[in-house]
C-alpha cells in the first residue's frame, strides 16, 4: 500500500511517498472491529487516531489534511493503517 501525496514547497512540486493511509473514518466502536481483522496481518501497523490527542491529529493531517476537519466537526475517528519497511521489501 501507497499514499502518494503531493507537495508543492519553495523548491517546486515534489512527491512524498508514504507506506500509510487512511482506511476507514467511523466511530471508535466500530473501528476496534475493524482493527481486529488488519492486525492480524504480519507487516501491518494499525492505529486508531482521534481528536482527542494533538499528536493523532498531526499524524492524520500528515495522510490527508481534509480528514482532520471531518474527524474534529463530526467526533469520528480514522482508521490508520502502515506497512511497515521489512515487509514492503526494504533491508
């Protein structure tokens, strides 16, 4: 799994390849379940991320900027998935 984002700085445009995203945006009842299902993946890493923590919040606006407003005005919370460097083939 992917996320491409792309930034534009003082430099010009430039692409930032993450090995996370996004999943789901619910509540934190139902994103347990589905944390239940990706953490038995080896590789995975696997967060459920709220407003109630800054850093979440950081971590979420680092993935996809308009998530955070969704997560801040409606309560949800975001399912975060990462694919961690062993298993996506780095030494």
């Amino acid at each position: 799994m992917i996320w491409l984002s792309y930034v534009t700085g003082p430099n010009g445009p430039s692409i930032r390849i993450f090995y996370t995203a996004i999943v789901d945006i619910d509540t934190r009842e139902r994103l347990e379940i589905l944390r239940s299902l990706f953490s038995q993946r080896e590789g995975l890493d696997v967060k459920i991320l709220c407003r109630d923590d800054l850093k979440d919040l950081y971590h979420i606006a680092r993935i996809d900027p308009d998530i955070v407003e969704i997560v801040l005005k409606k309560d949800l919370c975001a399912l975060m998935i990462s694919a961690n460097a062993k298993a996506m083939g780095s030494r």
